[in-house]
C-alpha cells in the first residue's frame, strides 16, 4: 500500500522509520519531510496545511492510507476532508481534535465528567485573569487556550511571572491561541507521557514515555516543544498505567463519545502523578515529540498495522508487542532555541554517530540541499539510542552526539536524569540486601 506521512518534523520521521519496516508500505511519501526523511520516504512539497494539494496528491499517486503527525492539520479538519474523499487516515476529525485545539474545553469536559485535573478558572477579560492571580498567587500555571507549538503553558513561581504571562499570552504572544487563557493550580508531583491507541470506541494503551520540556539542565528555563525523552517512564507502575486507563483515557473516551464527539487517533494524556495519583494536565491528539521516537525505538509489532487497525475501528483484542530495552532521544538544537536561532549550517557525521550499535539519529528540523544536512529549524536532531537500561542507552546516545560535528547546534547532557537515579538506588539496594 502507498502510505502518505503529513508533517516534516523528528516525530514524523520516527513515524516514517516505523512504517519503512512494515511489509504492508509498498510505498512511503512524505509532505513535506525534512533532509533526513528523504533517505526513507519521498518527500512531496506540500503544506501540511495545504489540504487541497493534499488530496490532489493522493488521488494521483494513489495514496491508499494517510498518517497525520502535527496538531495544526488535525485540529483545522484535515481528516475530516481526507474522509470526505474517500481516504483512509490516522488521526481525529476536527471535533474530536478539540480536546488538544482548546484547553478550555478540555477543561470543562473534565469537570463535567470527574476525570481529575487540577482546579481551574478561564478568563477571556485580562483583568479579571490578573485579579484572580493576585488573589491565588503563587506557584500557579497560565495556559494559552488553544495552539502554541508546546510552548502555551507557563509555570509561574511568582505571582509577578504569572502576571507577566497572561499579559504576553493575551496581548499576542500566540495570536489567537491566547484569545482566551487558562489560570490553573499548581500541581505538585513527577510528569509522565502516556499514550493509547483509539477507534472511536476502545482505546489500547501503549508504552510510557517522559520528556523534558525545559530548555535548561535540571528542568530548568524556557519551555520548549521538548529537548529529550525516554521510554519507558518507571514512575508509570503497572498499577499507575491502570490508574490512568480506568480514571483517565476510559471516561474521556466514554465523554467524547456521549458528546458526539468519538475519538479516532492517537490519545496523548500529559500526566502529574501526585500523591492522589495520575492527574491530567492537558491532552494532545498525536504522537509527542520527541516521545515518537523513543516510542517507535520499542515499538516490536507493526505499526503501520495498529494505526490502520485504529483508523477502521478495528482495536479490539488489539496487542502492540514492545521491546524490554530501553530507549532514549537526545535532542540537538540550534544557538538560541527557544528563542531566535540561525539556519543554513552544515551537521556533518551524522553517519558516523549512526555507526554505532543501538543509534539511530532522527531528523527534525533539517533539509538536504547539494548532497549535504542543514540545520533548517530550532531542534534539528534526535540522536536516539537503544539499550539494555536507560543508562546503557543514554551514554549511547551521548556517544552519538560526541560523533557528530556541528559546532552550531547544542544540547542537553542531563536526558533521563530522573531514570537514571531510580536505576542507581535500585541498584544500590540490590547491594546492601545482598551484603546483609
């Protein structure tokens, strides 16, 4: 089959690694891809919110099956237009898709239903927002209400910086994304990514992951769309995967469906486990990035298969096989991410990083021009590598970056920190019941 992959970032090229090595893709596009998907997929020059030239692609080319990576397409109705001609995708159509499109409605939708999340107020007047912060002070979190690239979320440890966000979010900061802003409370407790397949009716859950956000070492600084993420996430217990499932992504799915709103895609719950366990702090309706690719790293069975099988509602008795290794994503970025960065500089050795057993370095903002990578966005890299623990793995992926030449570009050294020390007190354990 001719499967097309919307999107040109490092969670598209993971999606497009996963699908090369299902026998299903007889043939792989990519619109528009980036400099290292087009060693994989042919990459098309379309927008991805091009939705016309979109289906004129697939009508000539005979696309059989399309894969929608970014938010912005989902939430806009791309599938809703693709299902309209006939196309068989992987996402949720628009109404679905508002549950990532609009915090406040998720929000809502949470109270209405008792799925937990932190209390909140919405706020559409900047007074009334700046008088309830004062009124609450801090720590508290604002939120743009709708896109904003993973950057609409701003935890304030002052009630000055709180202030100081709902004037940037609602004077323009995200344009229209912050019309309306979210003013929740701080919740305290380790973040995890969770994930799970939908058709609408069943939802399959999938590995854990956890990210990190923060542009700076020890999760500190701006955010970001994600400098690093692991899989799987140890604070995610067997016990506090079923926790999610039954308080979480169950009644949501239920929720939807009650509201004529059912969910096809991927469902994305970016959790707080606290003391009263899994607490919902927002959903997305697509694969993370760079989640995507440590996922796509374990991801043993074909996926290619399971998204198709979600796509035609076909999830139940589903089974996704993964790998027991473990597996961690090393972000590269460019000078100055998240703020202004340059473009237009060569990586060379990216090769030689992927030499080395268990690497494999993923593609975001990149594109191939005369025979050579350019950096062509703020994170250009993902070098991911695989491993036996997260610290086996890590120090692969660090042995990676070490390869690649790219004096432009930079990068956390403190990935999967969080792991790591579970791994270390475990294994210290492990010793002192040993000698004793």
């Amino acid at each position: 089959m001719h499967v097309l992959v919307i999107g040109a970032g490092g969670r598209e090229h993971a999606l497009c690694w996963g699908v090369a090595r299902s026998p299903l893709a007889t043939r792989l596009s990519c619109a528009p891809g980036n400099g290292g998907i087009a060693q994989l997929a042919e990459c098309v020059d379309i927008a991805v919110d091009d939705f016309d030239g979109i289906v004129a692609y697939c009508r000539d080319q005979g696309v059989d099956f399309v894969i929608v990576g970014p938010e912005g397409p989902l939430v806009d109705g791309i599938i809703d237009r693709l299902e309209g001609e006939n196309i068989l995708a992987f996402g949720p159509n628009e109404r679905a898709a508002i549950l990532e499109g609009s915090k406040v409605f998720t929000k809502n939708l949470c109270k209405k239903y008792n799925i937990p999340t932190a209390a909140f107020e919405k706020f559409t007047d900047l007074e009334k927002a700046r008088d309830y912060i004062q009124d609450r002070g801090a720590p508290i979190v604002v939120k743009a209400d709708g896109l904003a690239a993973g950057k609409g979320a701003i935890v304030c440890e002052t009630t000055e910086e709180a202030l100081a966000a709902a004037d940037s979010i609602m004077g323009g900061q995200f344009g229209a994304a912050g019309d309306a802003i979210v003013v929740e409370q701080f919740m305290v407790g380790e973040e995890a990514s969770f994930f799970a397949l939908c058709d609408g009716r069943n939802a399959l859950p999938l590995a854990t992951a956890q990210d990190h956000k923060a542009v700076g070492e020890g999760d500190v600084g701006l955010n970001t769309g994600g400098m690093g993420a692991y899989s799987p996430a140890p604070v995610m217990t067997d016990e506090m995967c079923q926790k999610t499932m039954e308080r979480i992504i169950l009644p949501t799915m239920r929720a939807m469906e009650q509201d004529g709103r059912p969910f096809k895609g991927l469902l994305f719950a970016g959790l707080m486990i606290t003391e009263r366990g899994p607490q919902l702090i927002e959903y997305n309706v697509r694969f993370g990035d760079p989640e995507c690719q440590v996922l796509l790293a374990r991801w043993q069975s074909d996926p290619l298969a399971a998204l198709i099988a979600a796509a035609k509602g076909q999830l139940a008795g589903y089974e996704v096989d993964w790998s027991d290794r473990a597996a961690i994503t090393v972000v590269m970025a460019a000078m100055g991410y998240p703020g202004d960065y340059g473009k237009g500089s060569e990586i060379k050795n990216i090769a030689a990083a992927e030499a080395i057993a268990g690497v494999s370095v993923l593609h975001a903002g990149t594109k191939l021009e005369d025979g050579k990578i350019l950096a062509n966005g703020g994170r250009v890299l993902g070098v991911t590598a695989q491993g036996s623990d997260i610290r086996t793995a890590r120090g692969r992926a660090y042995q990676g970056i070490d390869a690649i030449d790219w004096p432009e570009g930079f990068y956390r050294r403190d990935i999967g920190w969080r792991a790591v020390a579970r791994e270390d007190a475990l294994e210290q354990d492990t010793l002192e019941q040993g000698g004793a």
